[in-house]
C-alpha cells in the first residue's frame, strides 16, 4: 500500500510555517470554541433557524451579514420581517446577483480558487461583438495579479485547506435572556494565513478580500477610505469566533492608480486591554441580543409584510404590497 504524500504548501517567505500550521490545526480541533471544516462540496443554502413542531423557533445562527440587513453600527434599519424570514432565515428564495457582486465573486475566485459553498465566477459577460473582455475585467485581472504580488511581499499562505472556511460556535448569552433559543454565531472566512509586514506579525490570521472600485471611498457602508465610519462587526465577529486576529484586505481596480489597502480590526484578541476594543466586543453582544430579539418580536407578530421603497425595490418577493408601493 502506498504510503500517502505530504501535501506540499506554496513556498512563503517566513519561517515560521510549522507554527502556523500547529496553531490553525489548533483553532480547528478546539471543538469548545469551534466547530469548524472547511467547505470541500458545493451545497444549497441551508435554513438558519430550527423549528419545532410548532413551527417555533428554537435555534438561529447569527451572521456578520444577518446583523447587517436588521442593524448598522448597532442600530435598527428600516426592513421587511418577511423578507428576513424567507431570504435570510428560511433562506428558500434568494436574491438576484448584482453586477458588482459578480466581480467581487469573479476576482475572489481568481485570487484563492473560490469562493463561498465551494462555488466558482470563472468569467464574466464579455463584449457581444469580440468576445473580449471588457474594460472593468481587465482592471480586475490586473488586481488578481497584484493581489498574488503583494502576498509574496506580506509573507500570505493561500492554503487550500484553510480557504473559504466555515466557523460556528454557541453564543453565550450572559444575561440568559434567550432560555428558549440556541443561539449560533457563525462565518464563511475568506482565508486563514500568517502575516509579517510593518508593525503587523501573526502566526495566523482571519482575512476578509474585498474588491471595491475606489479604496479611497468614503462614502458608507463600503467607505475602505474612511475606516473608522464603517460598521466592523464582521472583523469583530470573526475575530471572536476563531480568536485570532482580523484584517480586511482591499484591491480596487480604479482607472487610475489601482492599489491596495490592509485594514487589521482592533479586537479584543488583539487589544485585551484597549478600551476601544472592549467596546467593539460589548457592542457585538449588544447587536446579537438585538437581532435575536427582534427575529422573536417579528416571530411572535406573524412576520408581517411591511413595504418601504428602498428595501421593497431590490427584494425578489413579489407580493401584494410591493405591488402597492409601485402604485403610489
């Protein structure tokens, strides 16, 4: 019987790759904090609660993006509860892919081999008369090969073993407001790698890849120009959840002088004693108990349908309401 071989990782430029390896396999088999694998097979989207036989609610896994269609920076927003129950609860209808999604989905394929549920954006619409690919295509490629550049640089391990990696673990609710429901936090990480640049040195760290068409943005919700204005609970999500450091890591691919930004999250995995650190944490347990409490009000309400112009005009339900907004 052949004895089976060693996978080989990409060669980086640190030399501490053993402990690397060891502290990930570390994270991974920490069960009391962790249960995580990653995503071999491509799969639908499965339920993010659990009913009873009473069509009750008994668990619910909380998402960075979950919060962010009910909160912003820890405040309600205007949404439909039954647009939360069938898209982003029940999750049996989906929405329609926009055209910047599908370059953010093309280019993350591109830089680590796929994107989230092992799924694939290998190309996009090119030029009817051509066949060749369009202006915004060739910019993105151009940022796939300084994505790959700038890794060499920062010393990042693209690992098929630790790409598109699934995290879940049960919340614990302090307070035990929540007796009558199990509550998950969980996320779909984009990259496991260490780092080694500047003042930035971790065996292992969390990235989240973005591609943005300016870096320099500051306009909300993707303001990558303007850091300190965005709404960071995903980096402190995720930081908590696999207790390692975050970082976003940002390409554009603007006309002129494309680039890059690294945006390392303040967390207390990082900061334990920081102030500002201590605040995000607290601010995320504050926005877990509010989603949660606000999927039980809608819950106990009946999910009602309530049409707003703005949420209403992107979402793929069309009922009666919908219908309604358009006649006023």
């Amino acid at each position: 019987m052949k004895k089976k071989k060693k996978k080989k990782l990409p060669q980086p430029t640190l030399s501490n790759v053993e402990e690397y390896i060891n502290t990930l396999e570390k994270v991974a088999d920490d069960e009391t904090k962790t249960t995580s694998k990653p995503l071999n097979v491509s799969h639908k989207k499965s339920p993010r609660i659990i009913l009873n036989s009473s069509g009750k609610i008994t668990e619910i896994k909380v998402s960075a993006s979950l919060m962010k269609k009910i909160l912003y920076k820890g405040d309600p927003i205007i949404v439909c509860p039954y647009y939360i129950y069938r898209v982003w609860l029940l999750r049996d209808i989906s929405e329609a892919t926009t055209e910047s999604m599908e370059r953010g989905l093309y280019f993350e394929t591109m830089c680590i081999g796929c994107s989230a549920n092992n799924e694939g954006t290998y190309d996009l619409p090119r030029s009817k008369v051509s066949g060749d690919r369009l202006t915004a295509q060739i910019r993105i490629d151009d940022a796939v090969n300084r994505f790959h550049r700038e890794n060499e640089k920062y010393g990042i391990i693209i690992d098929k073993e630790y790409i598109q990696y699934h995290a879940e673990r049960v919340w614990e609710d302090k307070y035990k407001e929540f007796n009558d429901i199990t509550i998950i936090i969980q996320g779909e990480i984009d990259f496991l790698s260490p780092i080694k640049y500047a003042e930035i040195n971790h065996t292992a760290a969390v990235f989240d890849l973005k591609l943005t068409g300016d870096r320099d943005n500051c306009f909300p919700p993707f303001c990558w120009g303007c850091p300190e204005e965005m709404d960071l609970i995903q980096g402190v999500l995720y930081s908590n959840l696999m207790r390692l450091p975050f970082i976003y890591y940002v390409f554009d691919y603007r006309k002129h002088n494309p680039g890059h930004r690294l945006l390392p999250v303040k967390t207390i995995i990082t900061h334990p004693q920081d102030q500002e650190a201590i605040n995000r944490n607290n601010e995320l347990d504050q926005s877990i108990r509010k989603t949660v409490s606000s999927i039980q009000l809608w819950e106990a309400e009946g999910w009602n349908k309530e049409p707003d112009v703005k949420v209403c005009k992107k979402c793929p339900i069309q009922c009666n309401e919908w219908k309604q907004v358009k006649n006023i």
